[in-house]
C-alpha cells in the first residue's frame, strides 16, 4: 500500500491532470532557473579564482538592497521621475558591486594568495557577515519592495487554456527566464570571443601558466567578480520583484548550493542544468510526493537529489574529472 | 627566563610521550584546572557563570568535535548544528523515558546516539571529498533539523513543539532543569569538558589520530600505506559526532533549559566552524581559543559601548556586531591563516629563546 503510493499514485495524479503538471513543472522551471542564476555567480569565481564563494547569497540580497535603498535615497532628495530615479539608481548600485569587487580583490584576497582553499572559504563567510551588517545598518533591516514598475518590469499573468485546465504564467518569470538566458548568451560570447574572456579561461585552466603568459592575475579577479556580482544583481531583481527584498532571500543561496555539487564547481552548462533539474524535482517532490511524508521536505530534498547523482558521478555532472596522484 | 626546559631530560619513553613535556605547561595547566575548579564557580557571579563560563565550555567541546573531523581527518562538514540537535533530542527521549537513570549517563549516551547518526551521513564522504562533501553535509543539516519539526514524537507530543528541561537531581542537589543553581551546573560542564579533552589529547596523539592525520593529508597515499578510508573516516565521523551530541545535550540541559528545532540551525553549524578555523584547525588549544574569541568577543561588543558612555541604538549594535565579527574573521584569517593557535606556538618559542631572537 506505501509502496503503490510512493511509486504509482503520483504519477497516476500527474496523469489525471495535465494542467496541474504543466503548472508545476513551470514553477519548477523558474525556481530552477533562478537557482542556476546564483550557482553561475558561484562557478565564475571558482573557476577563475578557486574561492568557493559562499558570499554569492549575500551579494544577491546585498544588490537587491542597494538598488532599492538608493532609489529611496534619490527620491527624498528631490530627484521627480521614478523612472529617472530607477535607473540612476540601477547605474550607481552597478558602481557599487564594482567597487566591491575591487575591494574583496584588494583588501581579502590579494592577502590571501596562496593559502589553502578552506582559508578562502572562511574569508568568504567573514564577508557574508560584513555584508550582512553593513545592508542593515545603511538601508534598515526591514523587508523592502523591489522597484519592478518603475524599472519596466511586467506584471499579471498570462493564463494559458491547457487540456482542459488553467495554467497561469507569471509574466515576470517569463521576463526573468528570458532575461537569464541573454544573460548566460551574453556571458559565453564573452568568454569565448573577447581578449578577457580568453584570459579569464586561461586562468582557469592553470593560475601560473596564465601569469606566464602575462596575464594579470588581479585584473581578471576583479573582473570575475564583478561579473558575478552582476549576475547576482540581477537575480536580486527578479527575486525581488517576485517576492521583497529582505535578508530572508539569502536562504535561497543555500538552496542553490546542491545545484553546484550537482552540476560541477566548474561548469557553467552545469550550472544551468543543475538549476533545472533541482527546481523541477524540488517542486515535482513537493507537489506529489509532499503530503505523503509531510511539508517542507523542499528545504532538503534538493540535496537528496544532488547527492544521488554524486554516488555515480563525484564530480557532479559536468564537472572535470578529477585525476589524483599520489 | 622562566619558560625554559634547559636541565628537563626525559629518561624514559613514557615522559617522551607526555601530553605536556614541559615542567612548566604542566604548572600552568594545574593552575588553570585550579582556577576554574575552586575560583570561578565560587567567587564570580551568577551572570559570568551562566552567560559566559558555561556556553565558552560547551561551544569549546564542539569545536573539539569538529576539530577532530575537519582539522584532524580533513574532512570539512557544515552539519555540526544537526549533530549537536541529535544529542539533544536523544538526551531528551532517553530521560525522559527512563527518569530513574542518571542523568549525566544519558548525556553521554546521547552522544553515541549522535555518533550514529553522524556514520550514516558521512558515508557520502567515502566517495566526495571537500567542499563536494561540505555541501552533502548540509543535506544532514537539513535533513535533522526538518526531522526536529516534524516529528512530534522526538518532543513527546508537546504542543510548544519544544524540549522543556526536567528536574534531575544528583546526591539531592538539582542538576538540570530551573532549579540547578548555576555553580553545579558549571561544575558538571567543566568536568565533562576536561574530561573529554583529555581523551581527545589522547586520541589525536595515538593510533588513530596518525591515521586520521594520514587520511588528512593525502588519503590515497595512506590508503596504499594500508590505511582503511571507510574505518578511518566513519571513526572520525562517530567521535566527532559523539562530541557534538554531548556538547548539544550540555546546551539543552545545562546551558539553555530548553530548546526548539531552531536552536539546532545551520548558523550553529557555521558558528562552530568559525570557531575552529579562527582557533586553528588541528588544535584542541585552538579549539578553545576559537571558542574563546567568537562567542565572547559579541558579548563584549554589546557591552563595551554603554561601559564607555556611548549609547547607541541595540539594533544598530546587532548590525555592528556582524559588521565588526566579519572584519575581524578576514583580519584574522590574513594576519595568521594557521589559526589562534600558531599565534600561541609563536608566543611559546619566542619565550623560549628569550632575550636572544633565535
């Protein structure tokens, strides 16, 4: 009886109704693919620099605040159009994640050269905190609305007749799905046609063949991590235009986290991938197999997930493969 | 000029292997144990005892446990939070169950059941190896915590969803619960702590701790050596959770009171961890040390300001404090990557060889 109802009755339901299917499998999709969005951030710095990043949830809540606290800012100092006040604010918060790419280059990792990665990583969760207290001293801790309208951020819904059922769309997923796929386009034309991007794969590869052949060790950090503090932007802004803007949203950075095992630390199809298949599983696992075992099983059922996939590939999926001598 | 061990020969194998060689370590730690035995429970109050001596203590056991698996055997986890979680509620189910047993029993035998629990979820560590693994012990974390909430039979059906401390006494005197005066209860934490410390001294110096050590820094290498990785990590794993699950019963029962589910969440986890890497990692000094600076050092920067006549607003001090303990972690880490500890080793050589500077 357990046994049917673990492995047929969800799948009959999901046979049943269509429409309820298709409407998972699409909140799925854009959970997934907000999720591949943070592990993107993750996987740039990994790749160029070898720091695990745990600060990347902090730097997506951290933009998120930044841009709808200087709006506020700019428009109790008289600035009229909302609009003109959005994206004065969007061009200073891009300003502001720059400055802090150069500065974590300057002041935490130019020091740090050369110590074990686990040191890095410690680094890293120092700047979490950091974050954490400067986004609530600067901007007041309170939940904050993201400024979706005035930055031509669609509402509603589109509601598609399928199978006989409903299945409603979020416009905004369906902007934030296209806007993440620009994104990625964008950034693996970069990677693979300009001068940086070269010199960023480089690094990757190996940190000393690339000082060898002149490239600067430093300027590509600050580089990779404003990119993935750009990354995180956005995914604060499509976050919080579903949601707030609150320290709340740093819980998802955890939730993304399976996504790199999954995935790979160094892959940024994997990334992706791991993105999607996490979110449609979390969401699938919840909807239909959720009430048999009790709710919430989404805060660790995405680690089940990943954990599997690693028992046969511990590398995650498209990771390198990992060779050791002794 | 007084730390210097000119003249102290060791004779036989058994002082060679001395946990502290030096006649003068050895004073000091006796003056040390005497200090917290016979003069902090009677002349400080109740305040130092209850918000700082017993949670310095308890948080210094778990650092240990999790020194012991990361620092030790290399293996980096981030469940910490869970593991402390499962020797709580395990202390809790037991006495609660059995009341007439001692209560000091079934905080070490929630240990054990933490060490269990702990085995289970490092097998993935037979297969992934850094932060692979810290990320699948996150799947613990997560997988414990939502198992604290939603199932009700670990609390006994209680409504508040929550642990509540009984009364348990020893010899008469009120152990646990809110009868406990915090003297006994700081008595007990303390001989546990030391206790313990002094087996995880022993077994860091032995057998094991060389394979652990071995499996650190290289685990292929010490597994052609003919080194059992699933026998040597599962150990660290049981040992490591077993001091964790003695630590989180100590936190339930003689620190807190009282617990929920959250009590046990992954910022636990991280917080230990701070403690070890800050301390240094394979340390037991460290470990204390580590303990020492994270856990006191927000209490004094909630408590400094007002001292120096400076008011300033309790939210805006909460955000400071992060502010301040993440600059200080980055601090820390660049000045000695190695930890508390290496700075403490320093200190010891250059006392050593004083006045001359080598």
């Amino acid at each position: 009886m357990l046994l049917y109802k673990i492995f047929v009755d969800p799948f009959v339901q999901m046979g049943a109704s269509p429409d309820l299917l298709i409407q998972t499998l699409w909140e799925g999709l854009v959970a997934g693919m907000l999720y591949a969005l943070i592990a993107l951030g993750f996987v740039l710095i990994f790749k160029a620099s070898g720091v695990f990043n745990f600060a990347q949830g902090i730097m997506v809540v951290f933009g998120a605040l930044t841009l709808v606290g200087l709006y506020d800012m700019l428009t109790h100092i008289g600035v009229s159009m909302p609009v003109a006040a959005a994206f004065i604010a969007l061009g200073l918060t891009i300003v502001v994640m720059f400055f802090l790419a150069y500065g974590v280059e300057k002041i935490v990792l130019r020091p740090l050269i050369n110590q074990p990665d686990i040191i890095l990583f410690m680094a890293t969760f120092g700047l979490t905190y950091f974050l954490i207290g400067m986004g609530e001293l600067v901007f007041g801790g309170n939940p904050k609305i993201m400024i979706s309208d005035q930055l031509y951020l669609p509402k509603g819904s589109i509601d598609l007749k399928i199978f006989g059922g409903l299945v409603s769309l979020q416009k905004i997923d369906i902007a934030a799905a296209i806007i993440a796929s620009i994104m990625v386009a964008g950034l693996a034309i970069f990677f693979s046609k300009t001068r940086i991007g070269r010199a960023l794969r480089a690094v990757a590869d190996s940190h000393k063949a690339a000082l060898a052949v002149g490239i600067s060790l430093e300027q590509i950090w600050v580089i990779v991590w404003f990119a993935s503090g750009l990354v995180a932007l956005v995914t604060g802004i499509m976050w919080g235009a579903r949601s707030e803007v609150s320290f709340a949203l740093q819980v998802i950075a955890l939730r993304a986290l399976p996504v790199l095992i999954l995935g790979g630390f160094t892959s940024i199809p994997g990334a992706i991938v791991g993105g999607l298949i996490i979110g449609i599983g979390e969401k699938l696992g919840e909807f239909y197999w959720g009430p048999l075992i009790g709710s919430g099983i989404e805060s660790w059922l995405a680690y089940f997930i990943a954990l599997v996939f690693l028992l046969f590939r511990p590398q995650g999926l498209f990771g390198e493969k990992i060779i050791e001598r002794v | 000029m007084l730390y210097r061990e000119a003249g102290q020969f060791k004779t036989s194998y058994a002082s060679d292997q001395a946990v502290f060689p030096i006649l003068q370590d050895r004073i000091g730690v006796i003056v040390i144990l005497l200090i917290v035995f016979f003069v902090i429970p009677y002349f400080s109050n109740e305040f130092i005892l209850q918000a700082v001596m017993i949670p310095f203590l308890i948080y210094a056991l778990a650092a240990i446990g999790l020194n012991l698996l990361t620092g030790y055997t290399g293996l980096l986890s981030l469940g910490t939070g869970a593991f402390m979680g499962v020797g709580a509620y395990a202390c809790y189910k037991l006495s609660t169950l059995y009341p007439d047993v001692h209560i000091l029993v079934w905080i070490v035998a929630s240990g054990f059941v933490a060490a269990a629990i702990g085995v289970f979820f490092g097998l993935p560590s037979l297969r992934i190896k850094g932060f692979y693994l810290a990320i699948a012990t996150l799947a613990a974390q997560f997988f414990l915590q939502w198992c604290f909430v939603r199932i009700p039979w670990l609390v006994n059906y209680n409504v508040s969803n929550a642990i509540e401390v009984p009364t348990r006494t020893l010899g008469g005197i009120a152990v646990t619960g809110p009868n406990a005066s915090p003297q006994t209860r700081y008595l007990i934490v303390l001989s546990i702590v030391v206790v313990m410390t002094w087996l995880a001294s022993n077994l860091v110096r032995g057998r094991i701790g060389r394979m652990w050590m071995a499996v650190r820094d290289m685990d292929i290498a010490a597994e052609l050596m003919g080194i059992r990785l699933l026998t040597t990590k599962l150990l660290a794993f049981a040992v490591s959770s077993f001091y964790c699950g003695v630590a989180g019963a100590m936190m339930v029962f003689l620190w807190y009171g009282g617990a929920e589910a959250d009590t046990f969440n992954i910022n636990q986890s991280f917080f230990v961890l701070f403690m070890v890497i800050i301390g240094g990692l394979g340390s037991l000094l460290g470990s204390y040390l580590g303990a020492a600076l994270i856990f006191i050092l927000p209490i004094l920067l909630r408590f400094v300001p007002p001292q120096i006549g400076l008011t300033i607003h309790s939210a805006t001090v909460e955000h400071l404090t992060f502010v301040i303990v993440g600059a200080l972690i980055i601090f820390f880490l660049i000045v000695e990557p190695h930890g508390l500890a290496r700075l403490w080793q320093i200190a010891k050589q250059k006392l050593r060889v004083w006045p001359y500077p080598y």
